[in-house]
C-alpha cells in the first residue's frame, strides 16, 4: 500500500516536501486447506459414535480439528388417512428425523485422508467429504 501526504500545491511546504513512499508487504501465508466432513443419521446415538470415531481417528495424526457442530434435525412430517372411505377424518402422522453434525479438519495430512478412508462406520450413517 502507498501512502503520500496531502500537500496543497503552490504552497511552501509543496516545494520542501519529500514525499515519503511506503510499502507494505503482505506476510506469506500458508494456503489453508480445509476437509469437510457433513455426518446424516435418523439415529443420534448412532451418528455421534460415528462422530466419535471420526475424531479419534483425526486425533490420532494430531490433525487440527473443528466441531463436531450440530446443524439442525431436518423433521419430515407426513399425514396419512387411516381409512379411505368411512373414517375420513381419522388420520395418522408420522415424521423422520434427519440429524446431522458438522466436522472440519484443518490442513489435513495424506495419513489423516487415508486413514479417514479406510474407517469403517456402521450403516445408516451418511458421510459428504468436501475438500476446501
């Protein structure tokens, strides 16, 4: 960035006046990369063992970690007719809960992608692995 000081023209000080010019350097930073790992279940025990093992295994090759961040329950709800000619206004109601969490992993290294990989997590449980 370069910075000069306003001075009026035609004045005194204009013709006595360096102009002082500096320059900042932008410090090198390291490109962060980011692993992001979005965990679904209909069963919160389930997903937060599941979560548990994630992290353990993150743990393991000192990766940095962030969460596990809970995002809201997606709640499906339906309504069905419990008979369809005498009873019309008799109904059911029945929902499916989404739950769903949130991992981050910082700067991951190639042991922490391989080992994340080859985990085996229990059915039902949905994983999105994205690579930021």
């Amino acid at each position: 960035m370069v910075t000069k000081p306003i001075i009026k023209k035609g004045t005194t000080a204009a013709k006595t006046a360096k102009r002082k010019v500096s320059v900042k350097v932008p410090k090198k930073e390291e490109v962060m990369s980011k692993l992001r790992i979005r965990v679904r279940a209909y069963e919160h025990k389930i997903l937060d063992a599941s979560v548990k093992q994630i992290m353990d295994t993150a743990n393991r090759f000192d990766a940095k970690l962030q969460g596990p961040i809970p995002l809201p329950t997606e709640i499906k709800k339906y309504t069905v007719n419990r008979s369809s000619f005498v009873h019309k206004n008799a109904r059911e109601q029945f929902e499916m809960r989404v739950h769903k969490r949130l991992i981050d992993i910082l700067n991951p290294s190639a042991k922490v992608v391989e080992a994340l990989t080859n985990l085996s997590l229990p059915s039902g449980v949905n994983i999105d692995v994205k690579m930021t």
